[in-house]
C-alpha cells in the first residue's frame, strides 16, 4: 500500500486541545509530564522506577486469566516478563465494542503493540510490553452493542441478554448467534468470510460473557505480537486501590483536584470530563450505580468486597497507573483531552503521570474511490473540504461557467463612461456609477442562472462527489471512527494488521492515506491517484 500523510494541523481534524498539546503550547505545559517522543522515554524509565509495583501479582493475575484460553508464546513470555524490574508496559485501554466496534479500536491497539516495539529497539536493556486495558466496568449498552458493515447498521438486542442491566463484561452472550448468522449472510459472497465467522462464534457463541469474548477475540488477532489483555475487575487488584477509594469516599480529593485542574483549561478549551464528589459506582453482576456524595455505607463494602468499587472515568487512568509499570498511554483525542485533566490528582497519590501518545489514524481510499478522484480532478485534501464547497470547486473548474471576463468588460466600459460624463458634467458621475451597479448586478444574476444550468448538466459528478463523501465520512463521521475490521480483513487477511503496522510512525501525528496495494489473492487494488499539492 502507499501511504499519503496528511497534516492534522492544517485540515483541524482534532480538537484545539490535542493540536494544542501536540504543538507545544506553552499553556497546557504544567498539564502533562512529558513531551511525547521517543527522546523522553529514558525520563520516563528513571521516574517511574520509583514507584512501587506489585510485579509478582500482576503476572500472577495475567496468567491466571489467561488459563481459559490459548495464549502464544509471545504473550506466555511476555507475562514472565512483567516480574522483571527492567520490563515496562505501553498501554491503551477501550470499552468491550462488539466485534472490536469502529476501526480506530484496531488502530490503538496497533498503535500500542508498535510503540512498545520501538522502544525496545532504541532501548535494548529494557522491555516493553504491549497492553490491552480492557474496561470491563463500563455500562453503557447503547454505545458497544452495534457495528456498521456495509453501510448499515447491525445491534445486539439486549432483550434476553443475562445481566443485562451490569457491567458490560458481564453481560452474557448466548442470544448473540442470530446477529453472528447475519453477518455471515452479508459476508457470504467474500473470500474468507468462514474463517471470519468462525472467529466471531468461536469468541461468542464458546464464551458466556462478554469480558470472556473479547479477551479470546483480541487475543486471536493480536496475540502473536504480544500484546496482553488485563480485565483489572478482581479482587486483588482492587486491594491496591482500596486506599484511593477510601479517600475518594471519605474526602473527596479526585474531585478537588481534577475540577481545580478542570477550571485552569477551560479558560481556552471545552473540557472532556466533569467530576463528582465521589468518583466510584457500587457494581453486582446485574447493576452499576453511582455512588452519592453522602452515602457513607459503601466503606465497609469497600473492607469487606472491594471489587464491588468500580472507579469511573476520573478515577480509572489513577488505578491503572498504580497498578501498572506504565512508560506511555496511548488514547484517540478525547482520552488525551481528559488526561491533560488528571496530572495533579497523579502528583498527589504518588503516581508518575505517563507520556501521553496520540493513536495513529488512518483512511482507506479503495479503487473505486481514487478512480472517481482522478475523473473529478480532486486530490487528497479536496477531501476534507464540505461537500458544498467541493461542489462549487468542481462547478468552478468548468471553462466558461463564470463571466469574469463579461464583468471586467463592464468595468472597463463604464470607467470610460464615467471619466467622459465626470469631464462634461460632474453630477453625471453618480448615475453612471449606478447604472454599472445595476450592470454588474445583472451579470451576477445570469451567472448564478449559468452555474445552476452547469449543476444540472453535471448531476452525475455532483452525484459521485456526495457519494464519495459519505464513503469517506459516513453520516458526518471519519471513516475510523464509523466502519467495522471485517471488510478490510477480509480483503487483506493477516496483511490488513501488517500494513497498519509499517505505514506510519507513532510519532509522526499525522493522518495516513492507504490506497493501492495488491490483495493476498494477488489481485491489484491500485488506481490512478492525484498527487497531494505541495507534495
């Protein structure tokens, strides 16, 4: 495949925020630790050195979740690895999507498994271990039950799912089949669509819980390059935080801290996350409620059964930095945005604040899709434009839809005509000057009449160019933040991960344009694609 890098910057395709920090603006400065570059990692290395990690009982906790399923020897050794001082993880953490939900899922773990491997080719005394947060905690059903395929979108009904009303790795999956069997009838006209159904069943249909589905489905695609995937739902762990949590009861510090943190951004920007007093739900299998601000009842649920305390938003990045030997956190633009958030609350428990890594971010842009660009003359930041205005670029780019030339003759005409009339009798000068409004605005209305004409003789570009448009950006959305994996590994197999990995540097924060390339079939996918101006 060959990769266009476009600028983030120049086409704002992130919030303020982000482009802010990514810039090196002065005022965000104070609110993160790091510069993200591989030139900070010894930094990181030093002080995160000095943070007590219980090594042994993470790679305990891995290995015991990792029994009911069949891990590589990448990852078996990559567990053993985490007891080592020497050894530090990269980390990014996502809600259980179904079916791993929109692209930029794929993206960040890609990301993550990349960095981790960067650096320890540039730092070869230690190791860096890839990992896979899995927010098992979270509860919001109408955000991960459904993917787009083909333009459509396919949902999970919750009517007869078990723990329907818990947190989301409890819920169960046994009425999961019937939407398996319709994406299977979508795909059936694609090569390799057995193998991606049989994926999709044996993660499941074979597992009972969606917690259990994701860890078998994410470990079956990214296994082999290490990557471990850590439910922090247990009760040990929870022991580590219990401390943090009382004080989140007791004396609501997260809420001090992030909100005093909060007020200082939003004096440039909108931020992403407002704390409440207290930052925890009380969780069963069947249930995740918010904890009220005086409700003191949960501290001795909190001696007795800690793993009923769920940390919400605020709270969860603090958990999983005490738990973690955490060198970088790799998040899409919001969970940047609400890290910034977080540094003084981190400060105050003793936690290192970790270098914070924008995922990489990628578009596709098929045959089909360079074909049409190449007939309507569009390169690849045309692409960014409103469809309007690419409409309008086009009508413009049509010789003789505008009559500069008439308009200029005009102007012309009635300067010789003033100065005549001004020589002769000055209070002439104003009724011409009128007269050559009402000329020009005359010619602005025929050309108005001949660029609607031009639109109508062209529907079928106009046509394309919205259908373009909203195959790139369906609904209004970025195509990585829209569309499901299935399609494009069906196209390319295993080579789909392999070329996310090689397009790119982690570093580089800019947008990759894929296009081209040959399908593991051997079939050409590469057309003709219009150079990127200035490139």
């Amino acid at each position: 495949m060959k990769n266009r890098q476009v600028d983030f910057f120049s086409h704002r395709l992130l919030p303020p925020i982000v482009t802010d920090y990514l810039a090196g603006n002065d005022f965000l400065k104070p609110f993160y630790k790091y510069i993200p570059s591989y030139d900070s990692v010894p930094s990181v290395i030093k002080d995160k050195s000095g943070q007590k990690i219980d090594r042994n009982l993470l790679s305990e906790i891995l290995t015991k979740q990792y029994s009911s399923i069949n891990p590589s020897e990448k990852v078996k050794e990559n567990i053993s690895l985490l007891k080592s001082e020497k050894t530090f993880t990269v980390t990014t953490g996502h809600q259980l999507n179904l079916f791993t939900g929109p692209l930029y899922f794929i993206y960040k773990i890609l990301t993550t498994i990349q960095l981790a491997a960067k650096f320890s080719e540039r730092f070869p005394e230690y190791r860096f271990v890839p990992v896979y947060w899995m927010a098992t905690e979270d509860h919001d059903f109408e955000e991960i039950n459904h993917i787009h395929l083909f333009g459509e979108k396919l949902e999970w009904q919750k009517k007869g799912i078990k723990n329907a009303g818990g947190p989301s790795g409890k819920l169960g999956t046994e009425n999961i089949e019937p939407l398996i069997e319709l994406i299977g009838q979508k795909i059936k006209n694609e090569n390799g669509s057995e193998k991606v159904i049989e994926l999709l069943r044996n993660a499941y249909v074979k597992h009972h819980s969606l917690a259990a589905a994701t860890q078998y489905l994410v470990n079956e695609l990214f296994g082999k390059y290490g990557l471990l995937i850590l439910d922090a739902n247990e009760r040990q762990l929870k022991e580590k935080f219990a401390e943090v949590m009382k004080d989140d009861l007791l004396n609501h510090t997260s809420f001090k801290l992030v909100n005093e943190t909060s007020k200082r951004l939003e004096e440039k920007y909108d931020v992403q996350v407002h704390p409440r007093e207290i930052n925890l739900f009380y969780m069963t299998d069947n249930s995740r409620e918010r904890i009220a601000a005086d409700d003191k009842k949960y501290l001795k649920e909190l001696e007795t059964a800690p793993e009923k305390l769920s940390p919400n938003v605020v709270l969860r990045p603090l958990y999983q930095e005490m738990l973690l030997p955490n060198v970088a956190i790799v998040g899409g633009p919001a969970e940047i945005a609400y890290w910034l958030q977080y540094k003084k609350m981190l400060e105050y428990y003793n936690v290192n604040f970790p270098m914070l890594v924008l995922r990489k971010s990628f578009m596709f842009l098929d045959e089909k899709v360079t074909g049409v660009m190449k007939q309507l003359n569009l390169n690849v930041e045309d692409l960014f434009l409103p469809v309007d205005d690419l409409i309008n670029n086009f009508i413009d780019g049509i010789p003789g839809v505008n009559l500069d030339d008439e308009r200029k003759a005009i102007e012309k005409s009635f300067l010789s005509v003033i100065e005549k009339l001004s020589s002769t009798d000055a209070t002439l000068k104003s009724s011409a000057e009128a007269e050559r409004e009402k000329a020009l605005q005359s010619i602005e209305k025929l050309e108005l009449k001949l660029r609607k004409a031009e639109k109508n003789k062209h529907d079928i570009e106009i046509g394309k160019i919205k259908k373009l448009k909203e195959k790139l950006f369906p609904e209004g959305m970025p195509q990585e933040r829209y569309e499901n994996f299935i399609p494009y590994y069906l196209k390319y197999r295993e080579e789909f991960f392999e070329m996310l990995l090689s397009n790119g540097d982690v570093f580089d924060f800019k947008l990759n344009v894929l296009h081209g390339g040959k399908t593991p079939e051997g079939k050409t996918s590469e057309a003709a694609f219009p150079p990127t101006s200035g490139q």
